[in-house]
C-alpha cells in the first residue's frame, strides 16, 4: 500500500515506524528539511521536503498513486486542508488531526462526512477517553475493547504477595471455574512472552488477560486483583486533556479536583465545569496537596505540559498517600524508566493517537489492531473466509506461527473465551494476540 | 558500534557473492578452458567463510550510519580479495598482490591492468574479469539492496556509502524498490548494447564482455588491443554511444523511460556533461588534425571522439595509443579524467555536478567582491543548493587533493618518473584505467613497485567510493566504543 503521511511529528514518526516496517510504501513530507533527512537515513521511507498542502509538493510524492493519506502535522488547518486536496487527488483514504473540536463539529457546516475524511483524531480527547477508561478498573494499567466491547484485554501488574506467583498457567485455567479468561501475553523485564501452559507467574510481571466485560470483577477477585471505581481524583495539569478528564470524570459522579498553574486558564476551568473543585498552585507543592487530602485520592493523572512535571507529580502524589497515579510523558524515551521509578501507568499521546490511525489502517481483512505496551505486541483481529483449512478443527490442531495465541472468537454476536478444544468456524471473528515481529506471519497465516 | 551486525551482514554478502562465480563457472565449461576448478574453490572459500561470518555473528539492531560505512567499505574490499582468489588459483596470475589488484580494478570499475597479455587467461578469466565490472559498477551492496531481503532497515545507510555524488536521487519511497529501479534500468542497456555490438558483428562473448565493461565504465576487454583490435567504426560508435548513458545520472535514463523526459532538459549539470564530453572530442579532432597524427578528418573524429568519452566517462577503453598524441591532447584527457561521470552514473572521478557547483560557488564569490552587500545564492536548475551540500562538496575536494598529493608522493617516491607516477595515481584514483606514459594505453601496471601497487589499490577503492566511505575507517575515532560481537554460540548458552 502506498501512504503519504504529513508532518514529521512524535505521531508521524511513530507512524512511519510502524507501517515502512509492514513493507509498506511510505512517503513523508514536513517543512523541516533537516529532520526529514534524519528520518529518511534511519527509516525506510521517501522524505520530501514542502508543505503538505502544496498541490506541486503533493505531486512530488506521488498522491495520484497513493491508497491512504494521514495528515498529523501540528496546524489543524493544514491537516484539513491537505485532506481536502488528496481527495481531489482521488485518494480513496484519509486520516487527519484535528485539535480544535470547533472546526468539526455537530454545528459546523464542515463535518467530515463532507470532507470526506474517513477518521479525524483530536489527539487531546483521544487521551482522555484512554485515561477515563484506565481509570474504572483501578488495578489494571492498560485496558482494550473487543468485540464491540463484549471482550476486553487487561493489564495487570502482579505484587509479590499475590497468591497467583508460582502458578503455571495450566493451574490457573482449572482454578477459573465458571469464569473464562485466558492469559494471553506477560511481559518480564521488558520481554513480551505470549505464553503456554507450563509457563509460570512470577512476581513483578505484568500479564494480560482476555476476559468478557461482565465477567471482569468476578475474575479480578479471583486472580486477587480486585479494584473499585475512584471516588477520589487529582488532575494535576489544567490543559486540554486535564478539561476533558475532569468534564468526562465529573459526569461519573467522581469528585474532581484539578490543580492549574495559571490563575487565568482556572478562571475558564471554573467557569466550564461544575461540581469540579478548581485548585491555582502548583501541582508540585506538598503542603498544598495534603491540605486538599491527596492521602484520600484514589488516582492521580498528571496530564501538564512537562514530562519532569508530570513524574514528580506523579512520585509526590504516591508518596503522599495516593493509591493510584496515572502520567503523561510525550518523550517515549522515558517511558522504560517509568516503572522502576514506581509511576504506574504512563500514556504517551504519540503512542495513543498513533495506535488509534494504526488500527484504521490495517482495517482491511485485520479488523482492530492496537499494541500493548511499549509496542512489543499487537492485538488483530480477523474474520474467517471458508477456504481456511483450518476450519472444523479445534484449535489445539492448528499450527499457528511461534508467538501467537488465539485471545477470543466472536461467533454471531456470542464471545467465547477459548479452549484447546473449542471448535473454529466459517465466519468467526478470532481476536488474535502476537508478537510484532510475528503479524506479518500471522497475516500470512489467516489470509495464505 | 556493532561489530556483530557489520560481520554479519559482510558474511550475508560474501555468500551472495561466491554465487555470482557461478557465472564465469558456466563460461569455463562452456568453452573448456580446464580453469573451472578456480571458480569452484574461490566459490568454496567465499560461502565457507561468509557461512561461518553470518552465522557466529548474531546481527544487533538496525544498521546505523557507522555500520554502513564499515559494512560497505570492507564489503568492497572483501569482495576483492574473492574476486582475486580465481585469478591466482588458476596461477595465471601467479602474484596474489597482482591479482588483488585486477580484482580491486575489476570491482572499482578501473580498468587498470597488470596483464601484458589478456588472451591467455581464458574465457572463464575474462568472463569474470568483466563481471566485477558489471557487479561493481551499480554497486554490489546496491545489487544486494535490490535482491536480498536481509538488508531492509538501515538499507538507505549503505545506498548512500556507495552511490556517488553529492545528494542521492530516490526513486522510491523504498530503498529495495530504488535499487531495482536502478538495476532495472542498467540491465536493459546492457541487453540493449550486446544486441547492437552482435548485429556490428561481435560474437555473444565479446558483446557481453564489452557491454559489461562498457556500461560499468570499466575498460577490461576481452584482448589486449582493447576495443581498437575489433578494427570497426560501428563497435567504437556503439560504444561511445553506450559510455555516454553509462556516464549519465540513472535516475535521468529512469525519468526518460518512465516518459518524465522533460526534466532531462532541465539538468544543467546533464548539458554540462554533453558540452563537455563533445567540446572535447571537436578539440581533440583539431588539435591531432592539426599535428597530423591523423590524416583524414574521418578517422581524426572517430579516435578523438572514442578517446575523449573514454577517458570522461572514466571507461579506459583504448582504441588509439594517445601516449604518442600532441601535449596539448594529452593535456585535455588528463583534465577529463579529473571530472568524470555525472552523479548516480557508473562513472568516477569528481562528478560533473561537483565541479560544475564548485565553478559556481567561485563566481558567486567573485561577485561579492565587487557588491560587497549584495545577497547572492547559489542555484542548480532553479533550486537553491543547502549550504551543506556546498560545504560537504568542499571538504570532498580538499580530501581529494590530499589523497592525490599523498599517494602521487609514495609512488614517485619508489622511483616513478613523475608522469608515469602522477598519471599512475589520477587514473586510478578516478578509476580510469590506463594513464600517460609508463602506464599508458598500451602498457600496463606490471612493473610498478610492491608497495606502490598497494597505494593505487587503495585510491581505487578510495575512488570508487568516493573518500569518505574509506576515510572513515582509516580515523581511529571512528572505532572507538566498538562493541565485539554477540557469538551465536554464546546466545544460546545464555
């Protein structure tokens, strides 16, 4: 496939990355003469220097041949705009970035149904539905949708006291009983291992279960990783996405308290949300904190402009008594020290807005498609064709490439977790789990 | 820097050069020259120790841009030494520093030769003789860039370490894609040449042999008259058609055939080239006219014209001995040799497009001196030239001269006459072929000293890829935090 992407940002880096390694075509315009030059010695991609929205430079990368447009540079209007102009390019798929929710909107006379942009990202709510959804379960630090939602995959770290460390998988699943879920990936000491029966649970790892949404707090007791909803949430960082956390929060009934900087920008947050308590210091402050009862406070989001911010925060809040800290970083490189530093979850909206045009992407016979943590593993899903040898046979008969596990199948709105012996069909949908040097083979695989 | 991921990929591309013996393997039993046992051995040698290279070393991420200078550099100097190994296996060349040197000057496209007589070697010799110059031509890690999945990322690193000139055309958003392009486009001329040189009356072996040589702009033929003993004004005008294309940029050929034809007119450094090359070959006509080394304009033309694209196209084809021209056209071909091809050709030296923005820069300069306050950028078909490209343009230049003043001291200095040293030095740093004098057309490099044979070695590796791929590794700071190896043995134990 042949992708143009504009703008040479943390997402379009990351997207690069991500499809020239799947063999794909990709060329990447951005302004920055230097930086694309950096980007073309150390990918495999065309880089042109221009602007994106320029017929002649669009010309240069060959839109006429292209399949997907993605326009993610920094400036909504020239994202849209260079949208609009593939389009007259007969570019059959376009994605953009879009901040500024006025733009498109219900009201305006520009949606993107008349656009015709297939997927517009605003990169800011992206993160908050990510942060709102992390935060219901309060144990797991990564959370996907399946299936329509009806299936879900978690992460969870496993403390050492847990009763499940030293477990082999195989005496997990004949501890489940009623409730089905299937271990699908742990990842120990930065190595992702999709796993087999014999492996054990050691402490420290983090696992990802497979489990059905209404069997999630049953199976959480289970496994000893109970959670309950927060009651009680800092957000330190009045930006955008701490608005629209605390907006999406306040309507779950959860008493909010974000903490700005700016005494300008808590005027406007006072004014737009309601039951929300406004705080003007500095999210670095201890003395503030504790008088507000952060020891109370069952997560902490960290969502400023500054990565050092947001981790100090984060460590602050936690040492002061706060059960649960959730941080933005915008560097990726800090993300692998995160952990050792005991910051629970770290989103990077690069990743998130990034994982979200992927799963668009490969939305061919792949239906979703969103990578765990650190990018190490993909989730996909796919659709059964009939000509698939493999049908009619239970799975443990299936030879799926090394670093593969079927996670879920959807069949006729029904979600088993599957066994071994569970039985594939025509037209099922299998949620698969692999590795990402493997999801080429497992294309292969399912479509030979 | 990962010593793991550079022997792995060298051993990866020793393999895939063992393979290619298998080319001249066929053309020895074709024709029974008994010498098919060399290319078994060299064949046997090269896939042993590139097994045993691609399998102890475990690769480590990505190529780097340090990686890619090693891994190109002792890629070429590696190939060489397999390339040499037929040659002194088969004892035609019985000193291997001799057949070291025909394989460097075989790979790097030179076409210097320490052979007083090409026709003993056999078919199968001279069949590979060409082939390094048709593999080293468009590059052997470009041709591997092109056919072996294994070298994906990273793959932009090597191009741009072997492609010459100052700024890289790409073809395709994807390196592989590049390189086949480009190894699309030289295989067709190639086709296109042994058909012309058979209807002109060549054999099969000949035509290929030539037309490898031809569009690599190497210079080895198949007999020691070189193409002048085919005695055929249609060979010298199809080869002089063919030198033409080679000395030109690929992308260009790429652009014609894909019908982008018009931006062929907009390269000035493409009328340059022509102005030059046949600017030369009228001067030559005249001046050899003029001194009577030939007496009818015909044949004035047809020498001039096939000596002057020779030399500029950094061939080294003789059809003529222009050891015995006036000063005056010795002169001219010695300045040819200096400028070379275009950039992204087959062809040497310092590219046309170096020298035609080196000209450039200098009259900008000039007219600063005179409007001190005047703003004056530099263009190159309407488009401004980045101040980087300019500067690395300068510093390659002055790295030349160096390498130029160094090796022309070392080979004069083991008793060369000072045209034979210095003509020795230029035509092998450019990858030309034959020099003036003591190394001319009709004399070979067979006498020249030991350590002097070393040098010009290594200004033709040095040439062929333009400096700084060999510089590079010759600046300790460049080694320092190597990391050795992961062995694969040592994984697996762990």
């Amino acid at each position: 496939m042949k992708i143009i992407i504009v703008g040479a940002g943390e997402v379009g880096r990351h997207l690069c990355q991500q499809l020239s390694t799947e063999n794909h075509e990709v060329v990447l315009i951005d302004r920055d003469a230097e930086h694309i030059r950096r980007i073309e010695r150390e990918l495999n991609i065309l880089g042109i220097e221009g602007n994106g929205a320029s017929p002649s430079v669009l010309e240069e990368a060959g839109i006429s041949k292209a399949d997907l447009f993605i326009a993610v540079t920094d400036m909504d209007e020239v994202n849209l705009i260079s949208c609009i102009m593939a389009k007259e390019y007969g570019v059959e798929r376009l994605v953009a970035r879009v901040r500024n929710q006025e733009y498109i909107s219900l009201n305006s006379p520009l949606s993107e149904h008349r656009l015709g942009i297939d997927l517009v990202i605003n990169p800011d709510q992206v993160m908050a539905q990510e942060i709102v959804r992390i935060s219901e379960i309060s144990e797991a630090f990564e959370m996907v949708d399946f299936a329509h939602g009806e299936v879900v995959l978690l992460g969870y770290r496993i403390k050492p006291e847990n009763p499940v460390c030293g477990l082999t998988l195989a005496q997990l699943r004949d501890l489940q009983g009623l409730y089905h879920f299937l271990v699908v990936a742990i990842v120990r000491e930065g190595q992702t291992i999709i796993p087999k029966g014999s492996d054990i649970i050691q402490p420290e790892d983090r696992i990802y279960i497979v489990v059905r949404k209404k069997n999630i707090s049953a199976t959480e007791k289970l496994l000893n990783l109970a959670s309950s909803a927060p009651k009680k949430v800092f957000i330190i960082g009045g930006g955008r996405v701490g608005f629209s956390l605390a907006e999406e929060l306040e309507d779950k009934g959860v008493d909010v308290y974000i903490i700005e900087i700016d005494a300008k920008r808590c005027e406007f947050l006072a004014e737009k949300l309601d039951r929300a308590v406004v705080l003007n210091f500095d999210g670095l402050e201890a003395n503030e904190l504790i008088a507000e009862g952060i020891d109370q406070a069952d997560l902490v989001v960290a969502v400023t402009g500054g990565d050092t911010t947001n981790i100090l925060a984060s460590l602050l809040a936690k040492h002061h008594g706060a059960k649960k800290s959730i941080t933005r970083i915008s560097r990726p490189d800090f993300i692998p020290l995160l952990g050792s530093l005991g910051i629970d979850v770290a989103l990077s909206a690069r990743l998130v807005a990034a994982n979200m045009i992927l799963r668009f992407v490969r939305r061919g016979g792949v239906l979703s498609g969103a990578l765990l943590l650190g990018g190490e593993a993909e989730v996909l899903e796919y659709y059964v064709s009939s000509q698939w040898p493999y049908i009619e046979k239970p799975l443990k008969k299936v030879k799926f490439p090394e670093g593969v596990i079927v996670g879920a199948v959807v069949r006729d709105d029904e979600v088993l977790i599957p066994s071994g012996d569970s039985v594939i069909k025509a037209g099922d949908r299998l949620v698969m789990f692999a590795l990402k040097d493997q999801s080429q083979a497992l294309e292969e695989f399912i479509n030979p | 820097m990962k010593l793991g991921t550079i022997g792995a990929n060298l051993g990866w591309l020793l393999i895939f050069l063992s393979l290619t013996l298998l080319f001249p393997l066929g053309v020895s039993l074709y024709y029974g020259d008994g010498n098919w046992y060399c290319f078994v051995e060299a064949a046997f040698v090269g896939l042993i120790t590139g097994g045993l290279l691609a399998f102890a070393c475990v690769p480590e991420e990505d190529i780097g841009h340090k990686e890619g200078f090693a891994i190109v550099g002792f890629g070429w100097i590696m190939s060489a030494f397999l390339g040499a190994l037929p040659y002194y296996f088969s004892s035609a060349i019985p000193s291997f520093l001799d057949a070291y040197f025909e394989s460097m000057s075989g790979f790097t496209t030179t076409g210097s030769t320490i052979l007083n007589e090409v026709e003993p070697l056999g078919h199968g010799l001279l069949f590979w003789r060409a082939l390094t110059h048709w593999l080293g031509g468009m590059g052997i890690i470009v041709l591997s860039l092109a056919i072996l999945p294994i070298l994906g990322i990273g793959g932009m690193q090597l191009f741009q370490a072997e492609m010459p000139g100052p700024t890289k055309d790409r073809l395709a958003p994807r390196i592989q894609d590049t390189a086949r392009i480009l190894w699309g486009v030289y295989l067709l001329f190639t086709v296109l040449e042994v058909a012309l040189l058979m209807l002109a009356g060549m054999d099969l072996f000949n035509a290929v042999c030539h037309a490898f040589a031809t569009l690599a702009t190497g210079g080895f033929s198949t007999i020691t008259a070189s193409v002048g003993g085919f005695n055929s004004p249609w060979v010298d005008y199809i080869v002089v058609f063919f030198m033409i294309l080679a000395g030109m940029n690929f992308a260009l050929h790429y652009r014609l055939l894909t019908g982008r034809g018009r931006e062929l007119l907009k390269s000035s450094e493409l009328k340059f080239y022509l102005t030059v090359g046949f600017g030369g070959a009228f001067l030559l006509t005249a001046v050899n006219l003029y001194h009577h080394t030939y007496e009818s304009i015909v044949d004035s033309f047809r020498y001039s014209l096939f000596q002057a694209w020779s030399i500029l196209t950094t061939t080294g084809f003789g059809t003529a001995d222009f050891d015995k021209w006036a000063p005056a056209c010795q002169f001219v071909l010695v300045a040819f040799m200096f400028l070379g091809g275009m950039a992204g050709s087959t062809g040497g030296g310092i590219k046309n497009v170096r020298i035609l923005l080196f000209l450039k820069f200098t009259r900008v300069h000039i007219k600063k001196l005179i409007h001190p306050r005047a703003v004056e950028t530099l263009k190159m078909d309407g488009k401004k030239v980045p101040a980087d490209v300019m500067q690395s343009i300068l510093a390659y230049l002055s790295l030349y001269l160096t390498f130029l003043v160094a090796a022309i001291l070392v080979v004069t200095s083991q008793g060369l006459d000072i045209v034979t040293g210095s003509t020795a030095v230029i035509a092998t740093l450019n990858n030309i072929g034959p020099g003036l004098a003591g190394v001319g057309p009709v004399k070979n490099f067979a006498h020249v000293p030991a350590v002097s044979k070393m040098v010009l070695i290594l200004c033709m590796v040095a040439g062929r890829l333009e400096l700084y791929t060999i510089a590079v590794l010759l600046v300790p700071e460049y080694w320092k935090g190597a990391r050795l190896p992961i062995w694969r043995w040592k994984r697996e134990t762990h």
